[in-house]
C-alpha cells in the first residue's frame, strides 16, 4: 500500500523546496549578485537571518530573492484584496419594450439605458409580441434599429436582434 502522494505547496518554494542548482540571486538589499549555486544563496539567506524565496520559478536559471517570507507572504495577500476590491462586476440590465411603444415611453427607456451604460453595466433590450403583433415583426425590428441608432455613440452591440420565441433580443455593452 502506498501513501498518499505528497501535495505540491502552492506559491513560490522556499528555502529547500528550491530544487534548481544555480539561481540568479537578488540580496535583501535589491542589488542582482548574478548566477550563484543554491547552497551558496542559502548560506548568505541564513547569514542575513532571512529566507530565499524563488520569485521567478520559469527563468533559466531560476530568480531566487533574499527577504522574509512572512512578510512577502503578508504583501501579496494585501496586493490581492486590493485587486479583488477594484474588481468591477459587470452586470446585465434588462430594458422590456413593447413593438408599439410611444415617443416618451421610449424616451425614458433609453434614458435608463443610458444611465446603465454610465454604470458601466451591459443592457439586454427585450421586446415582447402579444398576439397578432407576431404578424408585424418588421415594426419590432424597426424599433430595436431605433435602439441600435440612438445608442451607436455610447454602446455597441454585443448580439445583434434574434428572435427567442415570442420575443426579440438584442445585448447592447458600453464601449
């Protein structure tokens, strides 16, 4: 029976998980030392009181830094929140529409839509068919031609009109 395999440690090896011979070290200072083997990079690590650390694992040799991992461990985990905090989730808003619908009625729509397109938020323009207004598509697609030609300045379109059943869809984004 064989144990279980050990599991690779994610982030950057340390120390004597470094399995290269030679590294380009970096010293705590910042100043580039050059190609030295990792023995001789762990003996200045140890010296100095602080870890080697492979900050580029795909170089050739790989770049190995002297700084404290706790510390570096602690800076990339702020770096990282900050990224996710400035993470802007594009949402999809959902303007419904009618085939007949009226002059201020569309006027206020495409005002929301505009506002949409401000928030930096893609807009999915819906228009509904009742009935015998399947008969008279052509003035649905006129009206989201409309949408397209109001819009052409701030948006573009993402899906042109298609039809899902008994309504026409168009996804218009912010440029």
């Amino acid at each position: 029976m064989r144990g279980a395999p050990e599991r690779e440690q994610s982030g950057p090896r340390i120390n004597d998980a470094i399995r290269a011979r030679e590294v380009r070290l970096i010293d705590e200072n910042g100043q580039n030392v050059g190609v030295v083997s990792k023995f001789d990079a762990m003996e200045r690590a140890t010296t100095a009181g602080l870890d080697l650390v492979e900050i580029s694992p795909d170089a050739e040799p790989p770049v190995c830094k002297i700084l404290d991992f706790g510390k570096f461990k602690f800076q990339e985990q702020k770096k990282a929140a900050e990224a996710r905090k400035n993470q802007k989730i594009v949402e999809i808003k959902e303007i419904k529409m009618r085939p007949g619908i009226d002059d201020n009625d569309y006027d206020v729509k495409m005002r929301a839509i505009r506002r949409f397109f401000e928030e930096g938020d893609k807009v999915k323009v819906t228009l509904r068919f009742r009935g015998r207004e399947m008969a008279h598509q052509h003035l649905g697609m006129d009206v989201l031609k409309r949408v397209k030609v109001d819009t052409e300045a701030i948006a573009k379109v993402e899906s042109e009109p298609r039809f899902e059943g008994k309504q026409m869809v168009m996804v218009l984004s912010p440029k």
